[in-house]
C-alpha cells in the first residue's frame, strides 16, 4: 500500500485564480432539507475561512442537477459518484461493487485521498473534485426474506439505475431482471411491489419509506454491496490549486460529523429487519464481486469498462492491510 501511495505523489497544477462565490447545483433526493444538503451547508462554512462562498441550490432530481452543471447554470455539482464518474473516473470507481468492505477501509481510503500527494488524481479532463461525503453502504432490501443468496435473486426484479453500468452488469450476473429505474422512482417500485429488491443506502429505509416495501415478508441484507459518496466536482480552474487542496481536507475534516449521521439512519432499522449472511457465504460473495470488478476494470465477457484500475488496485491495497490473509492477497489476478 505504501508503495502506491507513494506513486501518488506528483505535482500539483500551478496556482490559479481564486473565485470568491462559486454557486453549487446540490442534489438531495429530499430537497433543502435533506441529510446531503445539509451536510454541504456545513460545509459552506469550512469554505468560508478559505475565501470561498458556496451558494447552494437544491435540486430532487440528480440528473437535472447534472445537467444543469454541464450547462454551465452552476460552477460545481453535488452528486452521487454514480453520477460524477465521467468527470473523474478514479474517484468515481470507490464505489466499485464490494471493493470497500468495511468503513474502515472507506476511512483509510478517504484519508490517503484527501493529502496532498493525491491532488493530481482528483483532476480529470478539465474538472476537479473538492471534496468526497460518504453517504452509507449500499445494502439490498427485498420483499422476500428468502432473497438471502445470490442464487435467490435469479429471476427476480431488480430497479436498477438505467444509468449505472456496473449495477445492471451484476444484476444480468446473477440472472435477475433489471427493471430500470432512476433516483426519483425506484423507491416507489419497490414500495408498490414492481419490483423485487432495491440497492440504497440505510437513509432511505425512513426518507424513501422503503420500510413498506420490505413489509411484511421481506427485510435488508446485512451486507454493504458498496460504498457510496457524494462527490463536490468543480470545473478546473474554480479555484486555484491551494484552495482546492483545503478544501479536500475540510470536507474530509467532517468525516466524524458526517459517520455520526450514517451510524445513526443504520440504527434506525430495527435489528429484526436485517438479514444477516453466513460469513463462508460472503467470502464467496467477496470473491464474485472481485471477478466482476476485474471485468468491468478490463471489459472482458461483455462486461462495460467502468472502473479506473489505480482505484481498484489502491483499494485492493487497503482491503489487504486489513485482512492480509484473504485469498485474494496472494491471487495471480490481483487488482
């Protein structure tokens, strides 16, 4: 791991100017008041110390906040990672299917990438992240309790974002039907019963009111499919490079805060919703997962080329410190 992050250290870009007032398109499924908004409202206030005034505007819809970036209507954008990956494939790539574990690995992940050393990763075709907000694990509720193996899913309906690549190549994966779907309705599918299982963080078992879809039969998998974080992109140039770089680190700064909130929507479904896996079971889970990052990095079995392999390979790294005597740390394909 040492050495990879060592190959990180290379020349930040030249200083340029400093803008006073940047205005951010924030996607929050809920609006104004939502977690994520409310999270970069705070901080707007770390900004602020560095010369920096955010205006926030709030948007349900990701796509439209996307779009309204590329429009040029703001300077930056708040998003899912799902929906920042083509501006930065690397950062895009954390939330590689089962390639972070355990918040700790995401901790570690999100600690190396905020220092310096990192900068000239978090710049990519003329965009520049200023900063990454974990949003919780992604885990996999369903309507059938019996849906508790990747072999349970063949066949059943699955909303998958019609936007997500990597999503919709597991899904074919594991012979289950993919029912598209966008942010703003597949909570709705999986409440009404259209669809099987949905994939989202535990916020949405409240905000979304996914908690009726799993009545009264069904439940969440206690198994983080991936790591989702809400990305901070700007066009490159913004603000100069200094100031990017603090503000890397102040949004990494509110990682605590921001855990603490996560922790929290967890604990909020009862114990008895979750499903719980057989840890032989997901030693096989980790290593089919393994197989299908190794796909998408390649694009290899018709798989889509997705993830950027410095990620997956730095990910790797991480997920090794920590358990040095899983079978992939010694595999001849390791990422």
């Amino acid at each position: 791991m040492r050495k990879f992050i060592g190959a990180l250290a290379l020349t930040c870009a030249a200083p340029l100017a400093s803008a006073n007032t940047m205005s951010v398109c924030v996607f929050d499924v809920i609006g104004a008041n939502g977690d994520v908004f409310n999270v970069m409202k705070d901080y707007a206030l770390e900004v602020k110390s560095l010369g920096v005034n955010l205006e926030l505007k709030p948007y349900t819809d990701e796509g439209v906040a996307v779009g309204d970036f590329n429009a040029g209507q703001c300077d930056a954008v708040a998003a899912t990672d799902l929906r920042t990956r083509p501006f930065n494939k690397f950062t895009g790539s954390i939330s590689a299917v089962g390639a972070l574990p355990t918040y700790d690995n995401l901790e570690t992940l999100l600690a190396t990438l905020a220092q310096p050393k990192a900068a000239n990763f978090m710049q990519s075709d003329g965009y520049e992240v200023l900063g990454i907000f974990p949003v919780g694990a992604g885990y996999l509720f369903v309507n059938d309790r019996s849906i508790n193996t990747a072999g349970a899913l063949a066949g059943k309906r699955m909303a998958t974002l019609d936007y997500q690549k990597d999503a919709i190549h597991m899904v074919n994966y594991v012979k289950a039907t993919v029912v598209p779907s966008d942010i703003t309705n597949f909570a709705g599918k999986f409440n009404n019963g259209s669809v099987d299982t949905a994939y989202a963080p535990a916020f949405a078992y409240e905000a979304l009111e996914l908690y009726k879809g799993i009545e009264p039969d069904g439940g969440v998998v206690d198994y983080p499919l991936a790591q989702l974080t809400v990305q901070l992109i700007a066009r490159e140039g913004v603000v100069d490079s200094d100031t990017a770089q603090k503000a890397r680190e102040a949004a990494w700064g509110m990682y605590p805060q921001v855990m603490n909130l996560i922790e929290s929507q967890e604990s909020a479904i009862p114990d008895e919703k979750w499903i719980k896996i057989p840890q032989q079971d997901i030693v096989g889970y980790q290593e089919m997962f393994r197989e299908n990052r190794l796909e998408m990095r390649d694009g290899v079995n018709r798989a889509p080329t997705v993830y950027d392999p410095r990620m997956l390979k730095l990910m790797a790294n991480i997920r090794c410190a920590s358990n040095p005597g899983a079978a992939e740390c010694t595999a001849a394909n390791r990422e």
